[in-house]
C-alpha cells in the first residue's frame, strides 16, 4: 500500500542530506554505467572479428607450399614444392565424403588488365566454381564461374567492384564486354563483391583449366582450399578439420618426398583453430569486464551500506521514539530499506538509461579495429540493474535490522 507520510521522510532525508545522498547515488551509477559500457564494448569486440571472419567461410582449410628446409632421402633442402591437379584430384576423391566446397587455387600477380583506353596491374586467381562459397563472394551483376568454363577452358573472367570502377566507370553492367588479360581477349561474365573490402577485390576471377593453359603452368597449383561439412558440434567440427589436415599434410609431404619434422614446404592453415584462439580470447575479456563491472558495483553497493548506517546512527533517537509508541521492529526495518532502494533503484537505473543512450549514440560512429557497433541487450542491462536493487536492498537490511533491535531506552538515551 502506497504510504505518502513514508515517502515524504524519506525526501525530507534527502533533502537534508543532498551532497551524501548525491555522492551514494553517483557511486552506484558509476558502477552501473562502467559495467554497461564495459559489456557493450566487450560485444563490439566480438561483432568486429566476426566481421573479419565474414570475408571467407569459417571453416576453411588451406594448403599452399615453400621451399624445403631440411635434408630428406639424399634429396638437398631448398628445394622448391610445386602443387599439383593430381594432388588436388586424390584429396578430392578420397575425402569427397566430407567436404562441403572444394577449389584449386593458381595466382598470377601484377597480371596487366586492359579495357579500351584504361589499364591496371590486378591479381588474376584461376579457381574452381565452389570458389565463390569459399570466398563468401556476392555476385552484384551476371553470375560466377561454371563447370563447363573450366571444361571448355573458356575465356571468361569474374571482375570485382573496384575492377569496374576503376577501369570501366562509364560502365554500368560490363557482362558481356572483353577486356585483356596479358593481351589475352577475355569476356566478362560476371561482377562480384567481396566484404574482404579493396585488399579482395583487387583480383579477377579466371577458370582454372585456362588460368594453367594460357600463362603456360602445365598442371601446377597455387594453393588447394577446402571448407569441411559441419558436424553436430562446434567441438566435433574441429577435430575434424584438424584430423584432415594433419591427414594431408602427411600425404603431401609423402608424395613430395619432404622429411616429415620439415614445417616449411607444406604449409597449412585452419580458420577454425583462429576462430576458437578468438572466442576464447572473447570469453576471457568479457569475464575481465564482468569482474571490472561487478567489482564497481560492490564499491556503491558497501557505499550505501555505510550511509544507511550513518542514517541509523543518526536516527536513534527517532527510532526510540518510535518504538516507545510502538511501532514495530518491520516497520522500523521498512522505513530504513525504503531509502536504500529507493537510492539504488533511481541511481541504477539513472546509470543505465546514461550508459545505453552513450552507446546508442557513439556505437554506430566507433571505427578501431576488431570493434564494431559497441552495444548491450536490454534484458541483460534490466536485469543488472534489477539485481543491484535487489543487492541495494541487502546491503540496507543489516542497518536497518540493526535500528530494529536497538531497545527503546538505549535509544532514548543516545547522544
């Protein structure tokens, strides 16, 4: 039941005491708004390697060779390992079981591209159709590469945003144009766009079958990429791709003749094994904000403690009064921890409402690295608050359990 004499000592309290008051309340405020800041950059962090992680698929396993390091079966080190279509065709087909996308990779780089009057030096990657799974590439005009370019070794090129723009901004579709390639007459077939941003796009896309036959690479390899079909667990994912690779490395460095302790002629990689190094890392800063956040918390939290128990020192004499009218111990109770939640309740949620609206307004605007959107959900921040209420509500109990049992005659007696 609403009991307006109640909240009328509770401002006349207020009132008397502005600056504690002031003080108690900034102090829970800040504890609130540090660990609602705190999180929302915690979840920033998390959104922007998530964003570095867009760029390709998550699960994907790459394969690319050095030279050899060291002395293996009378054979020297230094010697250079080439890739292969036969390495490719047997991990394709012994393994065709579990993959889900699958692309041989051959680069040319600094690849002169002309079209008309304007020209560049691009990065041209021959590659297989499941390559645009692999590079999470979106297709803005015409389509991607096909099985039947690759095998009919077609002059078709994929070109990237940046590419069209730069060479061909009167353009507005170029499907169909020809550019050159090394003087090579190719058809553009498609435009693509990559969140991998310029560093992505400063490539074209050419079938595989002619990437080898027209720069004269026989049947050599850049790179082998793979991505795994995912399994029931995150866990289960992993140890499947770290199985396979292991599994091809080994069968690399077997046909290749490379001693088995050499780790740099048959280099791999794993985007899993980054994305679990990351969530771990993610886990373990948040848990630091948590204790950062929490630790803030406690600080307002014993802060209102103390100042109830100044207010009960204080009050004393008020209290015996009331007892000697007889007043009862819960209402003596009531009376003290109506203050000390009503402080935290309004601090709180004064902390939160100025901890979201800073993050609503710079969140969008923040541009570092790794970070991206700093935000909160507003269940989590509500039910924080709720609970330093609730904690609020504790740490007012013990003094007022303590004004509660002061007999009346001591209390009439204290100075």
């Amino acid at each position: 039941m609403f009991d307006i004499e109640r909240w009328q000592e509770i401002f006349d309290t207020i009132r008397k005491n502005k600056l504690r008051t002031f003080l108690t309340g900034l102090s829970v405020a800040s504890g609130i708004f540090i660990l609602v800041i705190l999180l929302g950059f915690g979840q920033g962090m998390q959104n922007g390697i998530a964003n570095e992680f867009e760029g390709d698929a998550n699960n994907l396993l790459g394969v690319w060779t050095q030279v050899t390091t060291k002395e293996y079966k009378g054979l020297n080190p230094g010697r250079p390992i080439i890739l292969s279509n036969r390495d490719y065709d047997y991990i394709e087909s012994k393994y065709s079981d579990i993959l889900e996308f699958k692309s041989p990779n051959l680069r040319i780089f600094n690849a002169s591209i002309n079209y008309k009057n304007e020209s560049g030096a691009y990065q041209v990657q021959a590659v297989a159709p499941n390559y645009q799974q692999i590079e999470n590439a979106e297709m803005l005009q015409g389509r991607f590469l096909n099985y039947k370019d690759d095998a009919s070794v077609a002059k078709v090129a994929i070109i990237s945003k940046k590419i069209r723009e730069e060479l061909m901004p009167n353009e507005k579709n170029p499907v169909g144009k020809e550019l050159k390639i090394s003087d090579l007459v190719f058809q553009i077939v498609g435009v693509f766009s990559d969140k991998g941003g310029d560093f992505d796009e400063s490539r074209l896309y050419i079938p595989q079958s002619t990437g080898q036959r027209v720069f004269n690479r026989g049947d050599s390899l850049s790179m082998m990429y793979f991505t795994l079909k995912p399994q029931a667990t995150f866990e289960k994912t992993l140890a499947a791709s770290n199985k396979f690779n292991s599994e091809i490395e080994t069968y690399l460095k077997q046909v290749h003749t490379v001693a088995p302790d050499d780790g740099s002629a048959i280099n791999t990689f794993n985007t899993l094994e980054n994305v679990k190094r990351f969530m771990g890392m993610m886990k373990g800063i948040k848990l630091f904000f948590w204790f950062v956040g929490i630790c803030t918390i406690i600080a307002g939290i014993v802060g209102v403690s103390n100042i109830m128990l100044i207010i009960v020192k204080e009050r004393t004499r008020e209290i015996g009064v009331r007892k000697a009218l007889g007043a009862k111990p819960w209402s003596i109770v009531w009376m003290i921890l109506h203050e000390a939640v009503f402080v935290t309740a309004v601090s709180g949620f004064g902390g939160l409402i100025f901890s979201m609206g800073l993050l609503e307004f710079i969140g969008p605007k923040v541009e570092v690295d790794y970070v991206l959107n700093p935000s909160i959900d507003f269940n989590v921040a509500v039910t924080t608050v709720l609970l330093l209420i609730f904690a609020g509500a504790v740490a007012g109990f013990f003094p007022a359990w303590r004004a509660a049992s002061i007999k009346p005659i001591e209390a009439l007696r204290d100075e």
